[in-house]
C-alpha cells in the first residue's frame, strides 16, 4: 500500500498551494489547513472538474445543504412528502421507461425481474 504524502508549500492571502501523491486506491489526501480553509471534514462532497490536464476540486456540502432545503420547501408548499414521492416512484419510473423504450422492453425486464426474485424450492 503507498503510503498518502500531502504538505502546503504556501499559505497566505487566502491562497494555499499544496503537494499530494495518489495512493494505491486512487485517493489524495489534503491537508489540514486545506481541508479547514474550504470547511471540508470526513464526508463532505466534492464535485471535480478536467480542464486542460488540470483538476479543479468544488466542496459541494453547502450547495447539497441548500438544494435539500430548497427542495423540503417546494414539497412542503405543494403538501407533499417524501413518503408520497416515493409511493409515486413506481408508477412513474414504468411510465417513463415505457415511453422511452416501449411497452416490449419493459414487460420483458418485469420478466426477467420476476423470475430472479422468485424462490425455488
């Protein structure tokens, strides 16, 4: 297993530049202050964007935190909950996918839903 290596070079005006080596599973470690200068801890989401052989990492904690609110918000204002949507999930998720792929695709994988999840004696 290699071992992660990750050390700041500069930490001034806002401004951290940092060294880090990928480990064995494709992970890169941050620093401390890295990690607290963008209110990252153990969990939090990050987006990553390649651009011209460079990688930008985005934390993405606030932004999850404010759409989960925004969208607490909607179902609240149109009077319905989570449990409703996911009573609807069924019926829509065959609606969409019979218009996507047609009613012989779908009654086809029922089929084959079926017969996986049946018990044989």
């Amino acid at each position: 297993m290699t071992t992660q290596e990750s050390h700041d070079t500069t930490e001034q005006d806002n401004t951290l530049v940092g060294f880090s080596t990928i480990d064995d599973r494709g992970r890169v470690a941050l620093t401390k202050a890295t990690r607290r200068a963008l209110h990252l801890r153990t969990g939090s989401s990050l987006a990553y964007v390649v651009l011209d052989g460079a990688i930008m990492l985005v934390p993405q904690d606030t932004y999850l935190t404010e759409i989960a609110e925004r969208a607490a918000r909607v179902l609240h204002n149109a009077g319905l909950s989570v449990d409703d949507l996911l009573t609807e999930l069924p019926t829509v998720r065959e609606e969409i996918l019979r218009k996507e792929y047609g009613d012989r695709f779908v009654d086809a994988l029922a089929s084959a839903h079926a017969a996986i999840h049946t018990t044989h004696p």
